[in-house]
C-alpha cells in the first residue's frame, strides 16, 4: 500500500514509512516537479524530478521494510531458547 501512496504522493509515502527527514527533502523534489511542470519550458525537467523522487520514495520504503525485518530477526536470535 506504501508504494501505491508513493507513486502518487512521494512524502506522504516516507512519512508514513517513519522517514521525516527523506520526506521534506522529497517534498522539495515534488513542489520542483510540480513548478516545473507548471512552465511550459521546462516541462520534461519536471517529469524527470518526479520520477526521481518516486524512485527515492520506493527504495526509501524498501530500505525501511528491509530495517524493520532485520531487527525482528536479531531481537529472535537474542531471545533464550525456551
């Protein structure tokens, strides 16, 4: 469900992902993508930083998932057999 929110709205997506500081600098990316959208001239440009901050977005999201699951495996490899 994160990366269906992140292909649409990137910094929603890595706020919900727990990742505020990756959220504002993606934020900035998006309000560029969408200015640039807005000037004829430059059209391309913000289609192009769109797409980075959705790639930025997922592999964010991924690393994040990746985090939380390698935690879950030390924490049970810690634990005292019972």
């Amino acid at each position: 469900m994160l990366y269906l929110i992140g292909f649409f709205c990137s910094p929603l997506a890595l706020l919900l992902a727990g990742k505020p500081f990756q959220a504002l600098a993606n934020f900035v990316l998006y309000i560029l993508s969408i200015v640039c959208w807005i000037t004829i001239i430059f059209h391309h440009a913000g289609f192009l930083l769109w797409g980075i901050g959705v790639l930025h977005a997922v592999l964010a999201i991924s690393d994040a998932r990746e985090d939380r699951r390698m935690r879950r495996i030390i924490a049970s490899r810690d634990r005292p057999p019972t």
